[in-house]
C-alpha cells in the first residue's frame, strides 16, 4: 500500500495524474452538457388576422416528456426513476373545431388504424385565441389534455397530465409547442 501511495503521489506521477483529472472533467462536462444545454428555435409568425378558420394543422417543433418508471424487478423500493426526455419528434396532430366540440387527431392514431380524433370540449374560441380540452376518467386513471393555440401567430402549447394507478402509480406528463397553419 505504501509503494502504491509513493508511485501515486511522487513528483513524477502528479503531472500525468492531473491530465487524467483534467481529461475525466472534460469528458464529463462533454457528456452532461446536452442535458442542461438551452435549445432555441426560430419559427416564422404569420398574421392570419382578417379569416376565421375552423381547422388547424399543426406539428410539435419541441417539447419535454416526464415519465416515472419502476426499477428492473417491477418491485417498489422506495424510489422513482423519473425519465425526462426532450424531443424534436415534428408529431403533427389536426384540430378541427364543430361549435362546442373540437375533433383532434394525431399521426399517431393514424398510424395505429384510428379514424376519427378524440373530442375535446372548446374552452374558448374567438378572434385571437382558440382553448380546448380533453379529459378522461376511467378506474383508477384520469388524464387531462389542453391545447391552446394564439390564431394570429399559429403557434400553441399542447399539454397532457396523466395520474394513473394502472401503469406508473405516479403522474406522468408531457408538453410541446406547436406551429398549426
């Protein structure tokens, strides 16, 4: 143990020790920095003043995802692992507004065989600014989707909340900004 602490720390060994220090810090500073890193996008706003539409189609341009897993056995020990993951997936989703009601169908749904969009109840709707939400309760699951979307620019936020006792136990969330034409 001794001949291994005078190797480690004799004059010799401390210029090579520090560039491995050195290195380990550029490594993991390298490797730590896409997860606190900012992302900026520059997205062109139009001015859709002047018509009235009913139907949107829009697409994700960001967003954040927040999912809480269960450890490898499945089993509760006491933690969650929360898994946060930022995308720039581009999902695009078609809203179409029918008075009170707004049909809502995403790529996704469209992908797996689905038809017609879920029904999302219109929360506000005039000249500047469309509000819809979905909500569903089910046994021991309730989820809330809210889009909202600024007309004259064409961009929104789209966000879903879920608490459900089937799959996670925990809440789950996700939440992206649109551009809708």
């Amino acid at each position: 143990m001794k001949a291994l602490k005078k190797v480690l720390f004799s004059r010799q060994s401390i210029l090579p020790w520090s560039l491995v220090l050195i290195i380990v810090v550029f490594v993991s500073g390298h490797w730590l920095m896409p997860i606190s890193k900012k992302q900026t996008f520059r997205i062109y706003q139009f001015d859709s003043s002047g018509y009235q539409k009913d139907s949107y189609a829009c697409k994700t341009i960001t967003g954040l995802t927040a999912f809480p897993s269960m450890n490898q056995k499945g089993e509760n020990d006491g933690f969650v692992t929360i898994d946060t993951q930022i995308t720039t997936s581009g999902s695009k989703l078609s809203i179409e507004v029918q008075g009170e009601v707004a049909k809502v169908l995403t790529d996704t749904a469209v992908g797996i065989g689905v038809a017609e969009g879920d029904e999302f109840e219109v929360l506000k709707n005039n000249s500047d600014n469309l509000a819809i939400g979905f909500e569903s309760k089910g046994p021991g699951n309730w989820f809330i989707s809210l889009i909202s979307i600024n007309k004259k620019t064409g961009l929104g936020i789209w966000t879903k909340s879920a608490l459900r006792d089937d799959l996670f136990r925990n809440p789950s969330g996700q939440i992206y900004y649109l551009e809708c034409l």
